[in-house]
C-alpha cells in the first residue's frame, strides 16, 4: 500500500477497516474529558466491556451456590480452565490439550524449566537473546545456580553486531550449531520487549532440535500479538502472560503450552499439584501423581475463577475478530506508523526506529531510540493525552494495537511527536 500523510487517508482507512466495530468493545482513558491515544496495550491491555458482566456472573454463582457452583454453576469452576483452551489454542497455533491456562508467567517459567532443562556435565547451557525480559533473565540465573552452574558459563546471551539493536536469524542458528552438544536449552521470547524484534520461532526450534537441545519462548509480547504455529513449529513449550494483547487485566492468569509429544508423557519431570492430577480420579485423593494429559498435567492449584473469567470475556473477542484479520491490521496499521516516523525523520533526525521493518520480524509495537531529550520528548506526549511507554535509557514504545486503535489515532500520534521533537 502506498500510505499518505493526511488525516483524510487515515480516515478512509478506519473507514474500511473491517474490525473497526470492536473499538467500541473497549473502555478508552480519557484525561480532561477527552479520549488518550493509548498505545501501550503492550503493557497492560485495554478493559473489554464486556468484563463486568462475567466477572458478575462468577459473583452471582458464588452467591446462590457457593461451593456448590464449582459442578452447578453456569460455568462451572471445577474445569473452567477448559472454557479457555479453544480460544487460547487458536491463538499460539496449538491443539486444545497442549495449552492451559493457569498462574503467572514467572511461576509458569519456572515449572517448563524443571521439565524441561535437565542438564548434565556435559550438556548444561542456555541460549538466550540480548536483553531478555528481567524476570526470565532471573529465573534463568536462578535455575542453573539450582543446579549447580554459574549463569557465567551456562547462560549465553545473543549479542547483536556493533552498532545493531536486533539480531539476525542466521546469526542465532550458527550460535546454536556452535555450542551444539553443549546446549541443553534456547530460551528466549518470542518478541523482544525492548526492540521489538520477532524471532523465526520455527526456524529456531528445528536448529536446537538438531543438535539435541530443547527449544521454549516467552509469548508475553507474542501472545495476541503475532500468528504463531506452536504445534507445527515443534515448539516443546513456552508460556505468555495475559495482560497485555490479550487483555486479561492486571496480574491476569497466564499461559503455557507443552507439546503433545510431551504432554502425553506421564513419566516427565515435573512438580506436581492436584489439579493437574487426573479429574476422573482427583477427589480420591491417591497417593501417586497421575497428571491430566496435555499441558493441564502442569496445573498446580485449582483455578482463580475471577481473573480467568476476564480472560475469558477478551477471549470470546478474540474468537469473534479472528487472529489472521488481526494480524493483517495489525500489519497495516504499525506500516502506517513507520511511515509517519520515517517522514518525520526527513525534517528531524533525532531518532531512529529499532524494530526491524520487515513485517514478519515485528509485531505491532516499534520502539524509537533517541539521540538526545527523548524523556522530553516522552513527557509532551504524555502532556498531550497520548499514553506510550518510556524505558531507560532512552526508548519510547509505541504500539497500536489493532482492536481498539484506529488510523486517525496513528496519524494524529505523529503530528504530536513532530512537535514534540
């Protein structure tokens, strides 16, 4: 498509949009009485009005039924997990047994490392990108401390060229190769919070398989971000929290998926909870795990009704939009965007743009590195009602997500930042 930078294009745009309708299924922030540009769904994702409404239905039931609604309430909470595996399978590209909601995302993390990097003498390293998420960083650091190495000399991080932000593909694989039997797990995220980067997933998981390794993702900036194929790819796990695209609300339950080649496997390591002991017999109370098959053989605990049915209500949205209309916005609206930056830069060069430009490389979030005033430049906008996300030392986020931010929003972002600069 050939973008213009008028406000009439980006209208005509919305105009077509055929997802234009769910942006009214979304509560939007306003300050001084006027809507926000939010583009920071990347961070916490907006609420869908339709929560208040589930969230009420769980209270009701608790209500009138109390115990008695985990088995004869409308949704009953004995497998509430279950009323959300379709929706979340469609999304990450997995069949319904490989994927469970349950947790957080750290706690989730935790519980795939202990299945799933068993390493010995002679295999114990990690792969990982540059600049992972914090808390993987952490819970990588804390698992191989756990088992008796140094993260100095298991955990390898992926460094991109001098004077580069992201790294390229054939680097990661020839990182791969080369430790080779010495790897025992590439651990990174499916999109880089800082940069924005995609990474080829599949392409990644073929080459730790090669050599022997396993090969897991963080989906927090992929999930409800990115069309993923977890099954196909050959994924052996990854785990996403849900507050973010997906718009679960604050510390919303979190995901995980564990391919089936795994997840039929009673014999894994893992640790157990009872409910993710099998539901036939799980109210026998049997010593002896016997997990459920699938990814639900990893719950823990019985399920956070509450937050699962906000997930739920976003879920229902996302099954209604469909992932493929999404992502094909999603693509048009952040080439929109990139765009506007770029004609930016022609006037001002005091930024450049991180993200890669290929669109199978990002999602819909670009990230600007400034040169010099960027937290003043991040302080107007925000003056100016947009809500955008700034990292140190010098990074604005910005991302427009698909079913709630509109064309005008993306043109009328990058009249603000040209004269914010």
């Amino acid at each position: 498509m050939t973008y213009q930078n008028t406000l009439d294009f980006a209208r005509q745009l919305d105009k077509k949009d055929p997802l234009k309708k769910y942006r009214d299924q979304f509560y939007i922030p306003q300050i001084n009485g006027k809507p926000v540009i939010y583009f920071s769904g990347n961070s916490l994702g907006l609420q869908p009005k339709n929560v208040r409404a589930a969230i009420e239905q769980e209270l009701l039931d608790w209500e009138k039924l109390a115990t008695n609604a985990h088995f004869h309430g409308k949704n009953p909470w004995f497998h509430y997990h279950k009323f959300l595996t379709d929706a979340t399978a469609s999304i990450v590209g997995a069949n319904t047994d490989e994927v469970v909601v349950m947790n957080s995302l750290t706690v989730n993390l935790h519980l795939m490392l202990v299945s799933f990097y068993r390493p010995t003498q002679n295999r114990y390293c990690i792969i990982t990108e540059n600049k992972p998420f914090p808390s993987d960083r952490y819970a990588l650091e804390s698992q191989v401390k756990y088992h008796g190495f140094t993260p100095e000399e298991a955990i390898i991080e992926l460094m991109p060229e001098e004077g580069a932000h992201t790294l390229h593909t054939e680097d990661i694989l020839k990182t791969i190769r080369s430790v080779g039997k010495e790897l025992a797990l590439v651990m990174i995220g499916g999109v880089n919070y800082y940069s924005g980067q995609a990474f080829d997933m599949e392409a990644i998981a073929k080459a730790a398989h090669e050599v022997g390794a396993v090969a897991g993702f963080d989906l927090a900036h992929a999930a409800g971000n990115l069309k993923m194929n977890l099954h196909d790819w050959n994924v052996d796990f990854a785990v996403w929290c849900t507050y973010k695209y997906l718009n679960s609300g604050p510390g919303g339950a979190a995901g995980a998926f564990v391919h089936e080649k795994h997840g039929s496997d009673p014999d894994i390591p893992r640790f157990a909870g009872w409910w993710g002991y099998d539901e036939e017999d799980r109210f026998l109370m049997k010593k002896g795990f016997k997990p459920m098959k699938g990814a639900a053989g990893w719950q823990l605990s019985n399920a956070p009704i509450f937050p699962m049915a906000v997930q739920k209500a976003s879920l229902d949205i996302f099954e209604a939009a469909g992932m493929d209309a999404i992502v094909q916005k999603s693509q048009l609206l952040t080439g929109y965007l990139e765009y506007l930056f770029n004609e930016i830069k022609k006037e001002k060069d005091s930024f450049e743009i991180i993200t890669p430009s290929d669109k199978n490389q990002r999602g819909c979030q670009l990230s600007l590195l400034f040169y010099k005033n960027g937290k003043e430049v991040y302080d107007k906008l925000t003056q100016a009602g947009v809500i955008a996300d700034w990292r140190e030392p010098s990074i604005i986020r910005v991302a427009p997500v698909p079913l709630y931010n509109t064309f005008e929003e993306v043109y009328r972002f990058g009249k603000m930042l040209k004269i914010s600069i």
